[in-house]
C-alpha cells in the first residue's frame, strides 16, 4: 500500500510539475506573441515612413530638374546679354555692327 501512496505522490509532483511548465511555456507563448505584434506594427511604421521618403525623393528630383531647367535658362539668357553687350560695345567702337558666322 505505501508503494501505491508513493506512486500517487510522485505522479501528483510530477502532475505539477508539468502543469507549472505548461504554464510557463503558455507565459513564454504570450510574450513572444506581443514581442511579435511590436515587431509588426514598428514594421508598418517604418513601411509608412519609406513609402512617405520615397515621395519626398521624387517631389525633391522634380524640383532639383526644374531648378536645373530654370538655372541653364538663366545662364543661357546671361550668355546672350553678355554677346549682345559685347556687339554694341563692338559696334560703338567700329560704327559697324560684328556678325558672327
């Protein structure tokens, strides 16, 4: 009989044993599943904030074309003035216009 008791007891402690690593196991499971579920929504942000940089990239390229555009524009019309000022000085000088050919 004290051999069916102790036989009893160890499968009870063992019982518990068992339920108590159920247990942290289950606790483990959950803190992993909310690790997870940070993880995913810092994933989403940081898709949000690439997706809002790469709009912020093509807005900028546009910008810096045009501004390159304006800018050759400008030199252009600069280069212009600067041979038309050269011409009148040319001609002050000689009563007759210079024609580049």
């Amino acid at each position: 009989m004290d051999t069916i008791k102790k036989k009893m007891l160890a499968l009870k402690a063992e019982k518990e044993n068992a339920l108590d690593s159920k247990d942290a196991a289950e606790a483990e499971m959950r803190a992993a599943q909310e690790r997870e579920e940070k993880a995913n929504d810092q994933i989403k942000e940081l898709q949000g904030r690439i997706k809002q940089l790469e709009e912020e990239l093509d807005t900028t390229g546009e910008k810096l074309h045009e501004t390159e555009v304006k800018c050759e524009e400008a030199l252009k019309a600069q280069s212009n003035h600067v041979f038309s000022i050269h011409v009148q000085r040319m001609t002050a000088l000689n009563g007759e216009p210079i024609v580049n050919s």
